[in-house]
C-alpha cells in the first residue's frame, strides 16, 4: 500500500496514533475512550505524537 495518497495516509495516521493510553497498565484505549478497557481506570492520557524532548 502506498502512502503517497493523502487519504491513505491521514487514514493511516488516525489508526496509529490517535490513541489513548492507561497511566495506570499502560493498556492502548480507543481515542474516545473515558475509562480503559483493562483495568477500567479512569486515569488516561492521548498518546505522545512527537518524541520525548
């Protein structure tokens, strides 16, 4: 699949990173997610985009 189309790679970019992620297990959570679907916390954060600085 070739990501030279920008659908494809907005389509691409949404799926990967456009996440929630568990403070508490650490567990990947869908984007509108209020609660995780593992350890059912409440404590949640979007998903770092750009590296650590």
């Amino acid at each position: 699949m070739s990501l030279r189309d920008p659908f494809k790679l907005e389509l691409a970019r949404k799926r990967r990173l456009e996440k929630m992620i568990c403070r508490k297990c650490g567990a990947t959570n869908p984007p509108r997610a209020t609660k995780c679907r593992k350890c059912r916390s409440k404590n949640l954060r979007p998903k770092r985009i750009r590296g650590r600085r």
